[in-house]
C-alpha cells in the first residue's frame, strides 16, 4: 500500500511554491479562485493516480476542514 507523503517536499522552498500558488490566482475572483483551485485538483490527482493514496488525502483534509 502506497502512503500520502506528509513531510514537506518542495525541495526546501516551501515559501516559494506558497508565492507562487498565490500569485497563479492574482486576479481571479473568488469564485474564478475555486473553480481555478478545482480545476488544479483534478488535474493533480489525475497525475497521483493511486487511488488509495488520494483516499488517504480526502481523509486527511476532512480532519483538517474547519
């Protein structure tokens, strides 16, 4: 079985992957921001693949969601 990774793994630049997921949504609506959001999240799991580790994802947002 596959597992989420939960450590950071940008290499180091958190900080910098964080600026630059901001400012690919300058502009944009809040609801443009969502379906943008939404669009990115489709098109990142489809690159994940593993269904299992995608479960573990959804469990682990939930827990988090306020």
């Amino acid at each position: 079985m596959h597992k989420l990774t939960l450590t950071p793994n940008f290499g180091g630049e958190a900080d910098v992957f964080y600026a630059e997921l901001i400012a690919a949504q300058a502009g944009l609506t809040d609801a443009a921001a969502a379906d943008w959001l939404a669009r990115l999240a489709l098109i990142l799991c489809n690159h994940i693949g593993d269904r299992e580790v995608l479960r573990q994802a959804f469990a682990l947002a939930h827990e988090h969601h306020d």
